[in-house]
C-alpha cells in the first residue's frame, strides 16, 4: 500500500516550516547551523549569521494588543472585547475535532474500501456488509464539515454574531437515521471480517498492512469503524463546553440549548443500540459455546447483560450468564481451575454421546434459574453466594431444576472469586446487576 503524497495534505496538518537562511533562495529550507557553514565556506562575511545569535521570544515578539499572525486559529480564538476567547477555544476544538473525524472517515471509503474494490480480495457483497452506512455518513459529515468551515473562515468569522449551533439542528433527522442505520450494520461488519480473514490469508495481510501505513494513520480498520459511535458520544460534551463559555446575550446560546437536547437525546438512542447489539451478541456467543444449550435461549426481547465464573462447595468449576430474565448455569467441559483453587471431583454427567460437536463446546449446560423464582440472595462471606430458589410459585417459570426430593425451596451456593486481580469488581458488579434485574423482573410482572 502506497503512502499518502505529502503534497496533498492540508497546511494544518504539516509541520511548521523550519527558518530559512538569507544565503539561500526563498524556496531552500535548512537547518542554521551558523559555525559549520561559516568553517566550509570561509568568504562569508562575519555578520551574516548574527541574526541566528539574538534570542527571539515569539510570544513577546508579538504586538499584546494584535491577534498575532492570521491564522484560522488566532482569529477564531482573539475576540477583542474579551468575552469570547473562552468560547472561541471551543468553537475551534469542534472545527478542528471534526476535520479529524472527516479525515478518518475518507480514510475507510477512499482508502481502504477503495483499495479493497481495487484489489478484487473480497466479493462486492462482502464489502458491502462490511461498510454498510459509511457512504451517509461520509455525505452527511461532508456537509457537516462545509458548514462549520464556512462560518469559521478568517473572512466569515464573528465572536459576537457568528453561530455553529444551528448546523446540529438543521441535520438532527440525517444524524439520527444514519447513525442508527450505521449501528444496526456493526455486528454484521465485525463477524464479516472475522470470518473472511479466515477464508482469505490477502486480506488478513491487506488490515496488517493497513496498520502500517500513513494512509490509514496505522490504524487497524476495526478501530476505524468504531470511530462513529466514539463521535457521537463526544459532541454533548463538546455542545456543554460550548455552552458554557458563551455569553447570555450571544446569538448562539438559545441554539446551543436545543442542540444539546437534540444530540443527547440521539447519542442515548445510539448507546441503547450499541448495548443491545453487544447484549444480543453475548447471548448468541453463549449460546455458540454451550453443549445441549435450548434453543429458545435466543429470543427477542432477551439480552446477556454479564457472565462470571463460579464454583460449587465441590470445586466443581461453572460459567454463570446473567440476562434480563434468567440465570443460564453450565459447567465447564474438560478439567479447569479457577484462580489458584484446584478442581475437586469430577464434573456431573458428560457431553451428550462424546459427538464431535460436543468436543468443539467450552461449556455444558446445566440449568436455567428464573430471576422471579429467586426467594433471597445472601452473601455469606469467603465469596460465596447462595441463591435460595422456588419455582413454585411461578406458574411461568423458566427454571429447569429438580428441588431435593421434590421439595422447594431450593438452595444453590456458588463461590464467585474476589481474590484474583479485578475480580472483587467483577464480583461486585455481578451481584449488583443479579439484584437489580431481579426487582425490575418483578416490577415488570407485578404483584
């Protein structure tokens, strides 16, 4: 993969030009170094150089009262009344933040998905899978980006009277359906280029290769796509700041108000997507892994929200899957250990007739626990947690457990580490989110 031609980026993105010597022509840039030069070429004439000898201080250099060199930056920031310096820093993160993101986003359309059309590695349905919603998002932020650019030129700009909230509001609909149309696509993406770096060892080479060049900054294409998702959390953030810093009287400040409101309340819809797409994600890898595992796990309205590791008075070691309405237990195929407690015992029962599918499976499964068929939990010290259960008295109920002698209710005691590094967290998490599923489970229901 070729590099970028460094004739084509923008000015900002070059670094500051390095002094040039009055010996040479206008266009010939040096690094001064006065004394080799002088001792090369003896007939220079012993002032030439004094100028490189007189410390110059840039910052006092410049008149305090005059806004420096005019540049997009100083005029946008300087605001002689003094009232809009503050916001002017703001109003230049947005513009030069969103530059950036415009920047990444023709990176994955025009260089990589272009390389990748070129190069004939994947099919055209593989690609689209891939990038699908990236052509909107392009078009809308290219729009985006115009706007912004337009109203924060040297020409244009006003720190009393000019506006960027407005932009926000005007495309509110397009950010709303594209980025929604993005998210919907990720899951799809991610599997797509797992699975076709498998089938094709090129295009594993070509997203290696992508990591190493300055066309695609040496990003890996996965981070890349996420880059949306990161954006759109950041502009209430950005808005707030904005906010903030701008006077009352200011034009801008009723429109920031609603703008805030309006990308909030997009930015929520496009984390509840996310959340609900990795839940929907976890319960199909659980499901994946699991041998005997019913089919019926799956299903619309259920998500996997956590899952931990366990194990019973035994040693023996479990994976415990948290979801929005039941506890999925199964038991780990093959001999483990949990941290430094060894396995004690053998594990209960086997694999379903030792099928060559079974030998694939991390986990067994064991059985599911109704949240509404939980009694009480206790944490009763040295990490274990025990789980008093009566499905009895759920006509509905989901669990598949047998009570000791047919007699409810039924006691399960898991010990869930908190001695390994991050596991206490872990632990506590767990159980947090295992109580409080169960009081929504039971307000969702009713008495």
């Amino acid at each position: 993969m070729g590099d970028i031609n460094i004739a084509s980026l923008p000015d900002e993105l070059m670094d500051p030009p390095l002094l040039r010597s009055p010996l040479y022509s206008a266009d010939a840039m040096v690094l001064l170094t006065p004394h080799l030069i002088d001792a090369i070429a003896g007939t220079i004439p012993e002032d030439a150089w004094d100028w490189t000898s007189t410390p110059i201080s840039w910052i006092s250099a410049i008149d305090p009262g005059s806004t420096g060199p005019q540049t997009l930056e100083n005029v946008i920031i300087h605001d002689p009344s003094g009232e809009g310096s503050k916001r002017g820093y703001i109003v230049f993160e947005i513009l030069t933040t969103e530059q950036t993101y415009f920047h990444e986003l023709n990176i994955v359309k025009n260089v990589i998905q272009k390389k990748l059309v070129e190069m004939e590695i994947l099919s055209s349905f593989s690609i689209k899978q891939i990038f699908d919603g990236m052509e909107n998002l392009f078009q809308l932020h290219q729009l985006i980006l115009t706007q912004l650019e337009e109203i924060c030129s040297i020409d244009n700009w006003s720190a009393s009277d000019s506006t960027i909230a407005h932009i926000f509001l005007e495309h509110k609909d397009s950010i709303h359906s594209n980025y929604i149309q993005y998210i919907n696509n990720r899951q799809t993406a991610d599997k797509t280029i797992e699975d076709q770096q498998e089938k094709f060892p090129k295009f594993k080479d070509f997203l290696i290769q992508c990591t190493k060049s300055r066309e695609t900054k040496f990003t890996d294409l996965k981070e890349l796509l996420l880059r949306p998702m990161q954006r759109m959390t950041r502009y209430p953030l950005l808005l707030r700041e904005l906010e903030k810093r701008t006077p009352d009287n200011h034009p801008d400040k009723p429109l920031i108000k609603q703008a805030i409101e309006t990308v909030s309340s997009i930015a929520l819809a496009v984390n509840h997507k996310m959340e609900g797409i990795q839940h929907a994600h976890q319960l199909f890898q659980a499901f994946q892994q699991t041998l005997n595992c019913p089919p019926n796990l799956i299903t619309e309205k259920r998500r996997c929200l956590l899952n931990i590791d366990a194990v019973d008075s035994r040693g023996v070691r479990y994976r415990l899957f948290l979801c929005s309405d039941l506890i999925m237990v199964v038991v780990y195929e093959g001999k483990r250990t949990m941290g430094v407690t060894a396995l004690l015992g053998n594990r209960p029962g086997g694999a379903s007739g030792g099928s060559a599918d079974g030998a694939a499976k991390q986990f067994r499964f064991l059985r599911w626990i109704d949240l509404l068929d939980i009694v009480d939990c206790e944490d009763t010290g040295n990490d274990f947690y025990k789980i008093r259960i009566d499905p009895e008295r759920n006509q509905r109920s989901l669990s598949t457990l047998t009570g000791t002698n047919g007699v409810f209710p039924l006691t399960v005691e898991y010990k869930i580490d908190s001695v390994q590094p991050g596991a206490a967290q872990k632990r506590g998490e767990f159980i947090r989110t295992l109580q409080n599923e169960i009081s929504h489970a039971a307000k969702v229901v009713g008495p």
